[in-house]
C-alpha cells in the first residue's frame, strides 16, 4: 500500500514537472500565452541560521502555473487507469 502513494506522488511530480515546463515553453506562441499564467509564492530570500561553527540556509519557492495544474490532472487520470 504504502509503495503505491509513493508511484501515485512520483507520477504526479512528474506531471507537474512536464506540465510547468511545456507551459513556459509554449507561453511564446500568443495562442497558449494563458498556459503559462500562475503564481509563486514561498521565501524570496533565504532564511540564514548562523551558528558561528556553521551555517544553514533555508529556502524554499515554488511556481505554479496553469499548465502544470492540467499536468496534475492527467497524471492523476492515467495512474488511475493503468
């Protein structure tokens, strides 16, 4: 059960990957412009812990657009069927 979430997560990761990136491609043709519309949200600049012995820097920001949300879907459409 448990490896089963972890496919079912992986493929939507991968979904919302590819779907971000053709979004950001085709946003050059004025016909798929709207793919590319979203928002980021998250720490614009990071968050820095010094210790004096040692440094830790946290950051985290992420861009969500219209076609990585479709991505998800059909990720999300052919984990259920196959």
């Amino acid at each position: 059960m448990r490896s089963g979430r972890i496919t079912l997560l992986l493929i939507l990761l991968a979904g919302l990957v590819i779907g971000g990136f053709l979004g950001d491609w085709l946003s050059s043709y004025p016909m798929f412009s709207f793919l590319s519309y979203g928002k980021a949200f998250g720490l614009t600049s990071p968050l820095v812990l010094d210790l004096n012995v040692f440094q830790l820097t946290f950051g985290f920001t992420a861009r969500l657009n219209l076609a990585g949300i479709i991505g998800i879907v059909i990720a999300f459409v052919l984990y259920r069927k196959f």
